[in-house]
C-alpha cells in the first residue's frame, strides 16, 4: 500500500493553472478606437470610417494608422460601432460592422424623419475571431450629397472588441 500523496499545489502549479489565467481575466483583450474630427461620405458610396485615436487598447489590436480592429488573441468578441450623421431629410442611414471586407456581422438601416435631428446609430455583435482576423466599421448614405459623420464626444465616431472567451 503507497502512503498518502501531498496534493497541495506548488507555486509554479498554482501561478500556471489560477493564478495567471485570473490576471487574463481581469485585463481581458480589448480596445475602444474612435476619431477626433468629422468625416465627409460621399452619397451611395460605402464608406470605411477612420479611427486614429484609442481610449484604450491592452492587447495591441489598433494600430494609429490603420483604420481596422486586429485580434491578435483569437476568441469571442463583443463588438460595438456608434456613428451620429449630420441632421438631414434625405435617404436612409446604414451602419455595419464587417469581417474585414469578407462578410457583414451586424448592420443597422435607418430611415431619416427629421431636417433638424442628426441620425445616430449603435450596432453591436458577437462573433468569433482567429488570431490576426480584422473587422471594420463602415457606413452608406443616400442623403444625393456628401454628408458628415460627426465627431462628437465619447460617442462618434467610435469602434470597440471586448474578448468573451473561447
């Protein structure tokens, strides 16, 4: 008959195994991108909004010269894209958050009802992403002329992935 096992765990079994998947958990992947001026959209045409600032980023994912979210940890993501268009009474509004120009995730059209309320829209998704997979954000107008996307504090122009797991 063996004698009894010790199963008390060692610092480097406890620090593997609890320990540093506790501190991921806590600084879990994500970043929040937005814009810091206006940006004109030419009517019918879609565009990719620009995204040259970071609230914040502790995983690497946006670059200050792209445009694009890039997972560099692979799993799932909460993704959300806030856009407010300048007031007019033409067309429709859309707003979509793409799998870098492969297939649409989520997308919002919104008819316009007013000349003088600006259109603001807030898609969101869930999706999964390998490691080095992109996403974007674009809008489409139909205003018959070029319309801004404001730049309006804590909320527009902004991109954001939080990681939800595997």
């Amino acid at each position: 008959m063996g004698g009894r096992r010790d199963l008390t765990p060692t610092a480097a079994i406890f620090n593997a195994h609890v320990r540093d998947n506790l501190l991921f958990l806590y600084g879990a992947p994500a970043c929040r991108v937005y814009h810091n001026a206006a940006q004109a959209t030419t009517t019918g045409v879609a565009f990719q909004l620009d995204f040259n600032t970071e609230r914040f980023d502790n995983d690497t994912m946006h670059g200050a010269t792209t445009n694009v979210i890039t997972f560099t940890t692979a799993g799932r993501y909460l993704l959300i894209a806030n856009v407010e268009f300048v007031a007019n009474a033409t067309g429709y509004r859309l707003c979509r958050i793409r799998h870098f120009s492969v297939a649409d995730l989520a997308s919002e059209v919104l008819p316009v009802v007013s000349a003088a309320a600006a259109t603001v829209m807030n898609v969101g998704t869930i999706y999964s992403f390998a490691a080095a997979a992109i996403a974007e954000a674009d809008v489409l107008q139909t205003s018959g002329g070029n319309l801004n996307v404001n730049s309006t504090g804590n909320y527009s122009p902004e991109f954001m992935a939080h990681w939800m797991g595997n």
